[in-house]
C-alpha cells in the first residue's frame, strides 16, 4: 500500500480550513470535493467555521458538502437548483459516493438500478466507473457482465448524519439480540453435548462393570464344572477300585485249600 493512501488524505484541508472564512473557506471546501481519495467529510463538518457557513452567503456550498457527506447523486439532482454547479472531478466523486452507499445496501446491484441511480445511459462507461471506484479502494467486488450485476464484497463507511444515529442503535440493537440469540443456541448445543457425553460415558462404565461381572461369572463357573468333574472322576476311581479289589481276593481265598478234601482223605 502506498504512502498517498495510509495518509490521511483529509488532513491538508483541515489544516487549510482552519482559520479560512467565507469565500475562502468556499474555496478550500471545492477543492476537497474535488480531490481523489477524499471520501469522507464528517471532519470538516465538524469544524465551527464550517458550522457558521450554514447560514451566510455560502449556505449553497454547505448544502453541497452535507450532499458529498450523506447523500447521494440523485438528491444533488432533485435540489440542483439551489446548488453549485458540479465540475467534472467532483460529478465523477459524487457517483463514486453513489455506488457505495447501493454497495452498502445490497450485495449484488443490477446494472440497470446503478444507470437509474447514476444517470448513465451507456453500459461501457457505467462498467468503467465501477472500475475506477474498485480501483480508488472503496469498494471490493466484480463485475458480473453475463447477469448484468455489480457483485460487492466490501464498501467504506460513509459519514452518519445525526438523524440516522437512531436507525443505527436500532440496527446494532438487533444485532446484539441476534448475537444473544446464537449464544444461547450455542450454550444449549453444548450443555446437549455435555449430557450426552456424560451419558455414554456412565453407559460404558456399565457396560465395563458388565463385562466384569460376566468374566467372574464364567470363571466361578467354569472353577465349579471343573471341581464337580474332579469329584466325579474321584469317586469313580475310587468305586472302580473297589469292584476291582473284591474280584482279585475271592479266588485267592479258596486256592489251595478244600476243607471237605481234606476231611474225606
């Protein structure tokens, strides 16, 4: 960026205007209007000597420079009468502040409401203007020549006239309520979110002591059927033994001995 343009480029005219009186201050106020990169006037305005031309012989340009602060090119042409005649720069700077107050309205301006507003008939030298507003940096945006469109990404702020300072803290007001409104939404989806993040995790805790409990089960299970095996298995041994023993010991009790033989021989 240059140093023209991270100047203020408003400061030599206050400077000029600071003790300047009537026609001079007329003057000085002229040459503002007309000078590049000058595209807001509240300042000047503001200044007590500026005031005073209000009501004195150069009522008209005071008039001219509230039109250059506030309005736009179509109220200078529906009170021209009581007007300065406009020179070519300051005509093409009063067009310049047009487009930005329609690029603060709406983000896509048709082409025929810009010819309306400017009082332009030729398409070409419409799309050259805006070009030049791009370009003067108070507007970022493009041109849409297939659907015949202004496309606005950002327009500056232009100067506030007291009367609008109203339907400015209701805009604001709006906005503040808008801004509460997504905050609670916001708070609400996260205490949402918080719930159930507590949910599942008491659900897995559950689950966890569930599958605990299941593991013990089946191991005292799976200790119990073995027990009850080894218990079986034993009294089988023991019962098979038995059989086993009574059959062994009946014939060894009657061999080698017949007490009827013995007592016939």
């Amino acid at each position: 960026m240059t140093t023209e343009k991270t100047s203020n480029p408003i400061e030599p005219f206050l400077l000029l205007l600071k003790d300047a009186k009537g026609a001079g201050a007329a003057s000085v106020l002229t040459q503002a209007m007309s000078a590049p990169n000058v595209y807001v006037f509240g300042e000047i305005l503001d200044l007590p000597n500026i005031k005073e031309l209000a009501n004195g012989p150069q009522a008209a340009i005071h008039q001219l420079l509230n039109i250059f602060a506030y309005g736009t090119y179509k109220d200078y042409k529906a009170n021209q009468p009581n007007l300065p005649d406009l020179t070519p720069q300051m005509l093409n700077k009063l067009r310049h502040l047009t487009v930005v107050s329609l690029a603060t309205r709406s983000k896509c301006i048709p082409y025929a409401v810009l010819l309306e507003e400017l009082e332009m008939e030729n398409v070409r030298n419409l799309e050259d203007l805006i070009i030049e507003v791009i370009y003067a940096d108070i507007i970022h945006g493009k041109l849409d020549q297939k659907n015949q469109q202004l496309e606005v990404d950002y327009a500056i702020g232009r100067d506030i006239h007291d009367n609008a300072l109203v339907e400015v803290v209701q805009v604001l007001t709006q906005w503040c309520n808008g801004c509460e409104g997504v905050l609670k939404s916001i708070e609400e989806q996260i205490n949402r979110a918080n719930n159930c993040k507590e949910k599942h995790k008491q659900l897995k805790t559950a689950l966890d002591q569930e599958v605990v409990n299941i593991k013990k089960t089946i191991k005292t299970t799976q200790q119990q059927e073995y027990d009850e095996a080894m218990v079986t298995d034993s009294r089988s041994d023991l019962a098979m033994a038995d059989k086993g023993g009574k059959k062994v010991a009946k014939p060894k009790g009657l061999r080698g001995s017949n007490p009827g033989k013995l007592w016939n021989k």
